[in-house]
C-alpha cells in the first residue's frame, strides 16, 4: 500500500519547500503557535518537549527526517545531547546546520545527508532515535 | 544503529486499523503520501523487535494545530502569495486542508509513541 510511485515527486516537492524564502512562513509560525519552530509540519514546542522527555537524560540523538532541524535543536539545545540530522534533500540540511548554529548547539549538533532504509551509522551509534512527522 | 535498550520516539500519522481499501486509498490521498502504509505504529514496532514504552493519540491536538495553519495561511494570504508564489500557497493551503478533511473523516490519526530497542 506504500505509494512508491510518488517517492520521487514527494523528494522534489520537499526540496522547493527547503528553497523557497520563509520570512512570512515564520511570521505565521509565530502567530499560529507562538513560536518560530523552523517546520511546516505538525509538532508544536510543546511536542517537542514530550519528545526531549522521552528520550535519555544524556547520550546521543539521532533526528530522522530532521528538515529545517526541528525538533532537534530543541532536543540538542535543551537537552544537552549530542545530535545527527538526517535528511534527503541538501536544502534541508543548509537550513537544519544554521538552525542549529542559531541555537548555539553547532558544536554537538551536525547534519548527515541519508535516508532512513540505509543509514549510514554503525550498529549502536545512538542512544536514542527520534522523528516527527517524516514525509509530510 | 540504535543501541541496544536505546529508545525510539516520535510522532506518526497513521490511518486507523480495519479501513477499507477505498478508504485506505482516500486517506492516502488526504494526508501524507505514506500515511497508508501504517495502522498502527506500535504493532509494527513490536514486529521490528522493539518493546511499547508509551502510545497516545494526539489526533485531537493533530487537528487543533491544522486548523491553526489553514487560519494562519488564510490571515497572511497576501504575503504568503507574495513569498512563495501563487502555486505554493495553493498547495500548502490545499494540503493542510487535505490533512483536516483526513481527520475529521475518521482516516487520519496522529500518535505519540515510545519505544525500547531490545
């Protein structure tokens, strides 16, 4: 029932979302949820929260799909982890490594272009996998 | 690549379990692309060798915060059009719209969940 089909159109929609200038995209952010979060997706603070929560207190973070960063700066920045970023399209990665450099987590926040069939991590690379609402 | 007893979290659209094929069709016209793929996280988890921590449904929230961007975009048209071109605001409008259309139908749900590698 996956629509495989439409993989390489879902890919190139999300790169035009990465390109496209974003000042009144964030400013609607800001209104419609009260914080500028860097996503067009569905995960408001407060459930990024819930995920900085469940994961361990201390360790290494892996964000599937982390797109403009979101939630992993959170989890780096609040949370203390150390944190990978992973995503397709290199658009998304340029905006997710200055996010992170706003947050002040550059230092142990970094990006990795992949997909989530073949990651390129060794087996026990991380003490915690997150994602949020990948592909939508 | 997550270690062993390492945690698995995040957030999952899904179509609830026991949709028909049509309706399974529709909700993955409606939400995202792979949404009809997945009806119910935590079983699949378990197949893929991980315990249930935590599962709760959001879908309400999946809503609320739905509704908040098609207001949000319908506020800032003029600027949005601006910004992104007509084409953009279209499909974002579109989509968000497709998503709630989804949720209120009964073929969409969002979960929360938390899962322990074995």
């Amino acid at each position: 029932m996956v629509r495989i089909e439409h993989h390489k159109e879902l890919i190139d929609r999300q790169r035009v979302k990465y390109e496209r200038p974003i000042s009144a995209w964030t400013a609607l952010e800001q209104a419609a949820f009260g914080a500028a979060m860097g996503s067009n997706g569905f995960t408001i603070q407060a459930e990024a929260e819930a995920l900085l929560a469940a994961v361990p207190a201390s360790g290494s973070v892996l964000d599937l799909g982390t797109g403009r960063g979101w939630p992993g700066k959170l989890i780096a920045r609040d949370g203390g982890h150390r944190l990978v970023g992973l995503d397709m399209p290199v658009e998304a990665l340029r905006l997710a490594r200055s996010a992170f450099e706003a947050a002040g987590v550059a230092e142990r926040a970094f990006v990795c272009a992949g997909e989530g069939s073949a990651l390129p991590f060794a087996s026990g690379s991380f003490d915690a996998v997150t994602h949020a609402d990948v592909l939508c | 690549m997550l270690r062993q007893g390492g945690v698995l979290a995040g957030y999952v659209i899904h179509t609830p379990p026991g949709l028909s094929e049509a309706d399974l069709e529709t909700a993955g016209d409606l939400g995202p692309s792979f949404v009809a793929g997945m009806d119910d996280p935590a079983a699949s988890a378990a197949l893929s060798g991980f315990d249930v921590l935590h599962v709760q449904d959001v879908t309400a929230r999946f809503r609320e915060t739905g509704l908040a961007w098609v207001e949000g975009l319908g506020d800032r048209e003029a600027l949005l059009r601006e910004e992104l071109g007509d084409v953009e605001y279209e499909y974002e409008l579109h989509r968000k719209g497709c998503i709630i259309e989804g949720i209120e139908s009964g073929l969409l749900r969002r979960s929360f969940y938390v899962f322990n590698g074995r």
